[in-house]
C-alpha cells in the first residue's frame, strides 16, 4: 500500500500525502500553489472558469480532457497530467496560438471567463484538427462568458484550427513521449493507495477486484468517479464524506463492447467516450448525450453514476430504460443483474445493497426496423437540467399494429418511470393518430409530477403527451425537431 | 508629379477612432490579469462567512451563536451591534438597508451576523451553526402579491404626463386595456463580490473592492465605521464583470470586511459562494406594465395610459431612478399625442432590487413594443408598419416632444430603421415566413424589426460630472488616472486613447492605472453608459491643461508663436524645429513646468424636475435597430435564433472594435433576460434559482446563428461629447427585444395573426407553448 499519489502538474512531478477526501483541484491550484489563472465562477461545474485539462492514459494512448478544477477532487488525479492556463504561453512569452487567436478576434472583455475559454479551445484544437462550428459550440457548452456574446470567442476557435503551427510550438505535443513514459511509469507501481489527513481517507484502489474488497470491509464510504454531482455536495452542501473511495481511474469500469444484440457499457465510461460510440450506434441517444452538462461534465461523469446516484431527472435512465437495460450490480462475492428500471426503488432510494456497486449496464440494440426516439425538453437547449425527458421504443408487427412498445420518461415522478398505461393504450392498436391522440391522455394516469423552477405540473404533462405527438409524426417521416445544426452542417 | 501624395502621413499607434485591443487582453488569455481574489494576500488574512436568514419576513426572536464561535477556526462573530459607525447601507441615505439585520428580516437570505475565520471553508460551515428562532410575519415575493396586500411603496413614485389622455383614450376609435409580466435578471458577472480591507494606521483602512462605484464604498466604509471619507482608501483595477450588480451591491462586502478588520487589525476578505452571492444581491426589476392605449384603424396611436409597477424587495436602492427611467423609455422610439405614464415601486419580501444594464429602460421599450404588437393584431397589419407610423419625428416637425417635455433633436431612428429593412432583405424574408407558416403544421417561424432610442445622462444630474489625474513622468511616459472603473467594457483602452491622442504620442506610453478614490475624489459610479462620455472627457481636460502648459514653456524657450507649435507623432514641431516628445518633456521639467493635471467635466445642457416631471434629463439619444429571425417548435416551445442583424449607432466610434463587442455582448445578455433566463421564488418566498445550474444564461449555442452587426458608421454625434462618440454600454442590451417580438409572431402564427400573442417574458419554452395553446383555443 502506498500513502500518496503522484501526478505531474504543468511541467512537474508532484507526489502528495497530505490531503482530505474533498479537497478540490481548484482550491489546490489557487490557494497551495498561487496558480490563480485557474477561476473559480460557481464551484458546481456550470460555469468553466475553472476549466484545465488532464491527461490520463487511454486504450488510445495520452488522452487530454478538459475537466472543471472546482468540483474534482485531488484524489482522483493519480496518474494523470494536469495542465493549466499557466502552461500555455512558449517559454519566450509568446502567445499560444489559442490564446493569439481570442486576442486577435477581441474575444475578452471582463476576462475572467478567459482562461477557462482558452482551456476548453485548447482541449478541442488537440482533439480535432477541424472542428465545425458546431464541434466548436459543443466543446463551449461548459463556459459561461456574460461580455462577448460568444461571437468573437467562436471566431477565435474558426481562426486558430485554420492556421495550425509546427507540433513543436505547443508544449503538450512538444512533451508527449515523455509525459506517456512517466505516466506509464506512475501505473506500474499498482498499488492500492491510500492518503489519510485529519483521520480522513481518501482510497486509490489498484484494480476493480481491490475496490470491491475494499467496499466490503467500507460499506459507507462515498464511491466517486466524475465527482460531477457527489462535487456539488462537497461545495454547496459542504458535507464531509470519509472514506471517498476514487474509482474514475480503473480503467476496467471503462470498456464498450458490443455484439449484434447488445452494447454492454461498463459503469466507468464517461459520456464522452459514450457519445463517440453510441452517436454511430443509435444516433438519438448519442444526441442526447451532447446536452448533458458541459464539455467538462461529459469528460467527468460517467454512465454509472448518471445510474447509480438515482436521481429522477438523470438524462441517461430513460432512453436506457425505454431500450429494456440491465444493470449488473457487483460485490466482492459476486454478480447480480437487475431490469433497469427495478433499480429505482423510490425519490433518493435504489436497490443497491451495501458492498455493492454498479458494475455496467447491457443495453439491447433497438429490434432492426423499429423506432426509437428521446427527447429532453429544458429551459436552456444545452447545459440543462431536463424539465423532462421522455424516451420512446416501438415496433410495429407486421400488419402495423403496435407489437411492442416502451415509453420512459425523467422529471415526471420521483424516480425515472415508464408510462405503462401509456403503453398499454397503444399495444396492439394500429400506429395512427387516432390511437395515439387517445393514448395520450393515458399520461394522467402514469404521472403527476411536480411544479418547480424547471417548469409548472401543467406544462410537464402536456409536454409529455406532445413528445407523444411528436414521436408519432417521426415515425410518420415528418421531421418535427428544431435542430441548430442540420445534419450536413455538423 | 507631386511625391508628397505617395507618402502616408506618419501616425501614432492607439489614436481615437481605432480599434485597439482591449489593455488586458494579452494578460486575460495567460490568466494573469490580476483580480482581487488573485492579489497576495497580507500574512495573517482573515475570511468572512455570511450568516443569511432562512426567512422571508418574520421577527427575529432570538439568536444564539454559540455553536458558531466554538466552530474551528473561528476568530470573530460580528453582529449589527459591532458596527462602530451606522448600521446603514442605504446608498439613497433612505436608512432602510442595515448593513445586519436586528429585529427583523425582511427577505430571505438577508445577512444577520458575519463569522470572521482563519480559512473562508471555515468560515462559510461555521455560519451555518446559529440557531435562530424567528416569529413569522405575513410576506409577498412579487408585484401581484404586493398589490393584494396593499404594500407600501419603497420611494415616491413619478408621473409623467402630455396633452388629455383621459379624454383621447375616451374619444378614439380603438382601444386596447390588458397587461404584461417581464421577469427580473441576475447579473451573473463572472466573478461574483468581493472584498479585501487591510488596516492601517489610527482609522485609516484600504479597501479593494470589485465596485462600479469605488467613492460609494469609500463613504459607506467610512459611515459604518463612524471616522471620515479621507481615512478609507478604496482600490478597484478591474472586475470580473458588472452590468450594474456592483454599482450599490459591493457596499456589504466591503462594509463588513472593513469593520472586521479594524476590530481584529488583520487584513479580512469576503468572497461569498455564487449562491450567496445570487441570494443577497440585487438583481433587476421584475415589472408589471397595464396599458390602455387608444388609436386608429390605420395604426396611429392617439393616446396611451400605462403604469409600470415593479417588484422593488424590501429597500428602495436604486428602485426610485430605475421606475423613473422605465417611464423614459416607455416611449421607445414613439410619439404620443396623448400621454399618461405612472410608476408603481413596490415593495416585497425579496432582496433589494437594482441596476442592471439598461436601469429599467428594457423594461420600459417592452411595454411600447407590446402595445404596437397590439395595434398591429387589432389592425391587421405588419408590427413594423404600426412602429414606423408612430416614430418621432424630424426637428421642426410637431411629433418631437417626450412625455417628459424634453424634444428629441437628434433623431435618426427613420433612417437606421430604413438601412437595416433593406440590409436584412427584411420584407422578403417575412413574406417568406408566413407562406412557410401556412405549410408548416409544427413548427412555425417569426421575424421582427425592433428599434431603440436611448437617453444617455443619469437622470440624477449631479452625477453627470467626472473627474481624472495626468502625469507626465521626465522620462516622458504618461500616467492615467480617472474615476471610472473597468468591468470589460474597455473603458480604460478608450480613456488611453483619447490622451495619446491629444498629447500625440502612441499609447504604449500611457499607463492605465487602478481606480482609486485616493487619486480622483468624489466620482460618480461607471454606469448608465456613462463611462467614456464623462471621464474621456476629464482625461481630455487634464491633457488639455498640460499641453496649454507646455505649449506656453515652447513659446517662452523657442521665442515663437503658439501657432507654430504643432504636437506631430511622437515629436513637436517648434518654428522650424522637430524635438522628440521626450525631450521636450525634459525641457520644460527642467524649465520648472507642472507636468500633473486634475481635469474635470460636468455635462452641459441637461436639467431635470422631477416633481413637475419636466426638463432636459438626457444630453442626447443612442439609436439603434435590430431585426431577428425564430423557429419555434409549437409542440414544446422550445426555439431557435436563426439569425441576426444589427445596425447600431455609437455616433463617431472612439474604437469601434471595442463598440462591436459592447453591441454584440449586450444583445446576448438581452436575448437571456427575455428567453432562458427565469429567477423563480416558491411560496416560501425563497429564491431557488440561485446558481447557474438552475438560472440559465445564453451559451455560445444560443446566440443567434447568423450574427451580422454593423455600426452606423454616418452617425456622428450632434453635441460635441468626446471624439463625437456616443455611450454603448446599455442601448444595445434593448435590440435584443427584435427575438422576443419574432417569437410572438412565430406564435401569432398558429391564430392566422389576428390574436396579440400577449407573451410574458421571459418567454421560456414553457411560456411560448402555453401562448400557443391560448391562441389555438381562441383561433
């Protein structure tokens, strides 16, 4: 067992042991090192002043993330390369190109929002070489800027991804033989890590085999891998949790593979890598992951734990539901596999026994020549919390009358739920608009949900049997959704 | 053939009407433009946590901090009866703001003590271990609940009043009564409040605060303390953001910082949570407009009646001035034969409401936008057809004077309107929308063509006066000092600008220096668009004073005329001699010449009686036009901006880049006020929108997805303001208006246009599909 983890910061090896469970990034950049270009805008993850990147090794080599300082915690950077605005400029002072690019195109004003700018631009111009705009509004969707209007900023990136510069010049391409070698050299030693300060642990296991034995001798510790939402208890909430066991790391959480029935998640992957593989697989659910959180939160939070956190306005649950999941929970002594909705017991409450933790999800591939949608509806198109959610899945037998359907919907009750006298409306009806125009006041039986600052009762029920409507018109070929981007475009 | 015409005349770098890059720029993109809570902090600083109250309004019963002062870490608990000097922050002097709560609490979240701890992560858990019992009283959160209970107004309110609208309204063939909400918004600057106050020595105290307005920190540190203004020194080198959220609101950080540092003679920063900081700071007015508006079949407004009420909270701030300048701009661009405007400030059980960009004016131009949407669905016609009918018009025409009798001399809004109609293929492009429309069962589409005018002056005239500080150095490198304050709008470039280009030297010569009230007293806040008007022109009269100077040293040492001095780039021409700028400067330093200046401007011409509700409050007008293009999905409301374009008018641009992002940025910010952006209180009367997971500002996927902006480049200004410029900081905020009338028309569509929408703002995709089905179920 080790006492303390190392990681490079800019470039420096930096090996610690004397940190809490929650003690953030950000408060260690700014307040232990004075590297005060990194912001903090809102400590919950919404506004990316506080924007770095982290590098950790992937199946595809050094992988840098742009990730939000204020709500990761110390103990998950074992391994990995953090990066900050500090490190951008050459040694000469000259200007990145990404930051040469936001001068030329006036692209600060107040500059406070800046710096977390120049680290997501940065993360997108290392990733892709030809971003479209819409790459480029994808990858900001975690800044917030209140001066420019964005305008500029959009600019800059156009600019700097059409004048790209010698490899040599950017100091992350200039070093990443070297930097791979000392992470490589970091993971080697697989050892379980574990750093206590004022009788707080913060646990690092090696592998997946040791977290569950660990969580069977710590069944109350805090498991966390994104940290996206466990962040926000740490810094709204401000409770302390002890031990935090960090899982984002083991990168056996973190495989996809499918076959022709199913495509088996493993509880580790982040929406980004989810969104790279499920945009192909089944394009509305990969849509839909490109307007959960920001950049940084989909770089952070994972598939798992959107699942394992229960909450009933989760983006992920529904559609998943609605394609008839599994969820593989896994203790030290083994395996058990449960319907995905049946993992919802109630508001706040999951069956996840204690020792246990989500291990992957399996879900089945939508049945070829059957329909499937999801649609979130929120006040803000992207980096929302959804008013609702409402995924769909239908196929028709062949005399076109409904042979299955499932309908799942999030924000319509306290946890996310399907619509079975929605469904049972529709099976064995044929697919027309009389069924479904009858079949959507079926609704009030299945939800009453809740009025609050995301929308009124009202609007959530008429919305809902609206995505009804709208998913009929889909399948009818009648495109009915606004997108900002069509298709050729992005 | 003469050589000279192939040679360019040689001119300095950074000259008025340029477009220079914002002074920070190059730090703001290394990260290390310094904000406050980026500067070093003095050994042994201290952090504060604010104690809130979990009420909207109830007597305080008893409160018991003994938990909080066990808690680790903890080395002071303040309450209000530690204030040495008042415990007012009242900036009206009203005394309706303490600085701590005593007896009662009157919003919820207001501060009742402040816990002063080694570490701020100490501070903010021990503030949550009072316990304090409270005796509830009846509260209201919002204007209509405020009217129910007959509550009471927070300042006089003003009535502005032309020609017989009684009699017109009762005489005219159309007539129109209904009424409108518009949704408040948080400022949501990047960097939230912030303040660091080091002690000195006897009552001296330095205060870095992150303040519009550092001369009303300085007093309200100095009254709270009880010592005099010249003891308290405050700083402020940039914000992080302001839109008008640190005009007043900085006071409370400020204030307790300073008496806690006094108290314990340790440096003390507060830097709330941006949830604390959303909850105890004000925002901008919530307003409900009822109008009664009377006109023809052709359109013509005859006379209209409307009372604006706003949601105030519980203390006047700057209520009083902001209902005023709603009234002012109840008018947008529009004659009114007939004219009775009110205004109602109310006061709620929620914080105290505040300037934000455009001080009550956007709230003003929606309601006359909404009643020529009226008229336009009354009379079947084009929105943009009703607004041209009604525009002001010409000098000398009978249709110039504003409800408030100041006549309108410089307008130009035909003209800006009638560029951009044709510019933006307007008339084409609605054509093709309503024949979309009529083939498009879901989704529908809509476009507007809005106008602003905007009055540039505070409307309180002593504040129309700034002051500034030049030093020429012997080395010839200049000092700049003035009081306005940078928040990003890039004030400071243009102030530089303007002195290289009186003195004639480039502008890396001229060092911007912090705001601080030890330099230029007694300044007015960097607000109401006012910045480069007012303290351009003091840095001009500085200049001014020090060129009459040395202009008068050449004339004595090169024994020559005053006309035969000239200030060329970087050098002076004397008679027939050329001397470099700092050689001359080293002359008449030698020579014995005062190379320091104070400069000081007041605005001319404007006056201003409110009680008759007559005079001249504003100097002159910004204009402006902006037509947008929505789609709306009528099955959720959800939206899209397709596109926009903009003409604005900014007179003689001092830097017409820096403009460009004024006119950009404020559209953005508009479109959020009158779209996503919700603030949403439950019957608690607790705000629960506090952060911006759950307050939602445009993101760079919001802004219009066609975005052509352009500058009236014609326009000069007709009074002689600096460079012949015009203030840009507020006016375009009010083109974003142009996506909020598209959107209506959007849902006009789904009633053939024959129904007023009469949507609410801020139109969330929830408002959008319920004006959508009260249409459906009328059409």
């Amino acid at each position: 067992m080790s006492e303390a983890i190392r990681f490079i910061l800019n470039g420096e090896e930096v090996t610690r042991g004397d940190f809490g469970p929650t003690e953030t990034l950000l408060d260690y950049l700014r307040l232990r090192r004075r590297l005060t270009g990194t912001k903090e805008g809102c400590a919950e993850g919404d506004c990316g002043a506080c924007t770095v990147l982290v590098g950790r090794l992937t199946e595809q080599g050094l992988r840098y993330e742009s990730v939000n300082a204020c709500i990761r915690f110390l103990g998950s950077l074992h391994g990995t390369h953090v990066v900050t605005v500090e490190h951008l400029a050459g040694r000469d002072g000259a200007l990145h190109p990404v930051q040469q690019a936001l001068v030329d195109t006036h692209g600060s004003q107040c500059g406070f929002c800046t710096p977390g700018f120049v680290m997501s631009l940065y993360g997108l111009w290392l990733s892709n070489q030809a971003p479209t705009r819409a790459d480029i509004e994808s990858a900001l969707q975690g800044n917030l800027c209140r001066c420019t209007g964005y305008e500029p900023i959009v600019k800059a990136a156009e600019q700097v991804s059409q004048n790209r510069p010698s490899s040599l010049f950017d100091p992350l391409e200039r070093d990443h033989i070297q930097i791979m070698a000392k992470l490589w050299s970091i993971h080697s030693e697989a050892d379980t890590i574990v750093v206590e300060k004022d009788g707080a642990r913060s646990i690092v296991p090696a592998s997946v085999a040791a977290f569950s034995d660990i969580l069977a001798e710590e069944p109350d510790a805090t498991i966390v891998a994104g940290a996206t939402d466990v962040g926000l208890w740490v810094t709204k909430q401000m409770r302390l949790l002890n031990p935090v066991i960090f899982i984002n790391h083991l990168t056996e959480l973190q495989s996809v593979t499918s076959d022709e029935t199913t495509i088996t998640i493993g509880a580790g992957v982040s929406y980004a890598q989810a969104f790279d593989l499920l945009t192909d697989e089944i394009s509305s659910l990969g849509r839909l992951i490109d307007r959960i959180g920001g950049q940084q939160v989909r770089n952070m939070g994972t598939i798992g734990g959107n699942i394992a956190n229960g909450s009933p306005i989760g983006d992920i649950p529904p559609p998943l539901i609605a394609l008839g999941a599994e969820l593989t929970l896994r203790t030290h002594a083994g395996r058990r596999t449960i319907a995905l909705e049946d993992y919802f017991l109630a508001y706040g409450k999951q069956d996840r026994l204690q020792g246990e933790f989500v291990e992957k999800v399996c879900v089945p591939r939508p049945a070829e020549g059957s329909h499937f949608a999801v649609y979130k509806i929120s006040k803000r198109r992207d980096e929302d919390i959804s008013a609702l959610c409402g995924a769909f899945n239908l196929t028709l037998d062949a005399e076109g009358k409904v042979g299955k359907i499932r309908i799942a919907f999030g924000g319509m009750a306290a946890t996310p739920k399907r619509a079975k006298h929605v469904e049972e409306a529709l099976l064995g009806k044929e697919w027309s608009w009389e069924t479904v125009s009858a079949a959507r006041n079926a609704f009030d039986e299945d939800y009453t949900p809740l009025t609050d600052w995301r929308a009124t009762a009202e609007y959530r029920s008429l919305a809902a049997k609206n995505l009804l409507t709208r998913f009929f018109l889909e399948t009818a070929g009648a495109p009915t959704e606004l997108r900002r981007f069509e298709l050729e475009e992005a | 053939m003469d050589k000279s015409t192939f040679e360019t005349k040689p001119i300095i770098k950074g000259p008025m009407h340029s477009s220079l890059k914002h002074d920070s720029a190059h730090k703001h993109v290394t990260g290390s433009a310094e904000y406050i809570d980026d500067i070093p902090e003095p050994s042994g600083t201290l952090h504060g946590g604010l104690g809130l109250s979990d009420r909207a309004h109830a007597e305080i019963v008893s409160v018991d901090l003994s938990a909080v002062k066990a808690a680790p870490g903890v080395v002071w608990v303040m309450t209000a009866a530690d204030i040495p000097g008042f415990n007012d922050v009242a900036s009206t002097g009203q005394h309706d703001e303490p600085l701590l709560a005593t007896t009662k609490v009157e919003f919820h979240r207001q501060p009742i003590f402040a816990v002063i701890a080694e570490t701020r992560d100490q501070a903010r858990r021990a503030a949550t271990l009072a316990r304090i019992e409270y005796r509830d009283l009846p509260h209201w959160t919002d204007i209509d609940g405020a009217r129910e209970n007959g509550a009471p107004l927070v300042v006089e309110p003003m009535v502005l009043k032309r020609g017989e609208p009684e009699t017109e309204i009762e005489n005219s063939p159309l007539r129109v009564q209904a009424h409108m909400y518009i949704g408040g918004q948080e400022h949501f600057y990047l960097e939230s409040h912030i303040a660091l106050a080091i002690p000195g020595e006897d009552e001296d105290i330095t205060v870095w605060s992150s303040t519009q307005h550092p001369s009303e920190v300085q007093h309200m540190v100095a009254h709270v303390l009880g010592i005099a203004n010249n003891a308290v020194t405050v700083m402020t080198r940039r914000m992080g953001g302001g839109f008008g959220g640190k005009e007043t609101q900085g006071n409370h950080f400020a204030c307790l910082a300073s008496v806690a540092a006094k108290k314990l003679k340790r440096a003390v920063k507060f830097r709330p949570d941006r949830d604390e900081d959303m909850a105890v700071t004000g925002k901008r007015h919530d307003f409900r407009v009822d109008y009664d508006v009377a006109f023809d079949e052709e359109g013509h407004i005859h006379a209209v009646d409307v009372t604006y009420a706003a949601r105030c909270g519980f203390s006047a701030d700057l209520s009083g001035p902001v209902t005023d300048r709603a009234l002012f701009h109840a008018d947008s661009s529009y004659y009114y034969p007939h004219v009775r405007l009110a205004s109602q400030p109310l006061k709620t059980h929620t914080v105290s409401n505040t300037a934000f960009r455009g001080f009550g004016g956007p709230q003003g131009m929606l309601g006359a936008e909404r009643i020529i949407e009226e008229i336009a669905y009354a009379t079947g016609k084009d929105p943009l057809e009703i607004r041209k009918l009604n525009f002001y018009g010409k000098r000398g025409s009978e249709r110039t004077v504003t409800p408030y009798h100041q006549e309108v001399e410089d307008n130009i809004i035909a003209k800006v309107v009638e560029e951009l109609e044709a510019s933006s293929d307007y008339q084409a492009r609605r054509q093709a929308i309503i024949d979309f429309n009529a083939d498009s069962p879901v989704i529908r589409k809509g476009i507007a063509l809005t106008p602003v005018k905007f009055g540039i002056s505070f409307t309180m005239t002593a504040y129309n006066q700034a002051g500034a500080l030049v030093h020429i150095y012997n080395d010839g490198s200049i000092h700049l000092n003035h009081g306005g304050t940078e928040m990003g709008q890039g004030l400071y470039i243009k102030v530089a600008q303007v002195v290289a280009d009186t003195f004639q030297v480039d502008i890396d010569r001229v060092k911007i220096t912090a705001t601080t009230t030890g330099k230029v007293p007694n300044t007015s806040a960097t607000a109401a668009s006012s910045g480069s008007d007012l303290n351009g022109m003091a840095a001009y009269d500085a200049c001014r004073q020090i060129k009459e100077r040395l202009i008068d040293f050449a004339t004595r040492q090169w024994k020559v005329g005053r006309d035969k001095i000239e200030f060329l780039p970087n050098r002076v021409r004397i008679g027939s001699e050329i001397v470099p700028f700092d050689t001359f400067v080293r002359a008449a330093y030698y020579d014995r010449v005062q190379l320091s200046a104070a400069g000081f401007y007041k605005t001319p011409k404007i006056h201003w009686d409110r009680k008759a509700g007559r005079g001249r409050p504003f100097y002159y007008f910004a204009y402006g036009a902006a037509v947008s293009e929505v789609a709306i999905d009528t099955l959720t409301g959800e939206y899209l901006v397709e596109r926009t374009d903009i003409l604005h008018d900014v007179g003689k641009s001092l830097n017409p880049a820096i403009d460009i992002g004024q006119i950009e940025g404020g559209f953005v910010q508009g479109l959020g006020w009158l779209t996503t952006e919700e603030l949403w209180w439950d019957a608690k009367g607790r705000l629960r929108t506090h952060a911006p997971s759950t307050y939602k500002i445009p993101l760079a996927s919001d802004r219009p997805k066609i975005f052509n902006v352009k500058l009236a480049e014609w326009s000069e200004n007709a009074e002689p303001t600096i460079g012949r410029s015009k203030a840009v900081g507020e006016p375009p905020f009010m083109l974003a208006i142009s996506v909020f009338e598209a959107i209506s028309m959007a849902v006009a569509s789904v009633a053939e246009y024959r129904v007023c929408p009469r949507l609410d703002a801020p139109a969330t995709p929830e408002r959008v599909l319920m004006a959508v089905e009260r249409l459906k179920s009328i059409g």
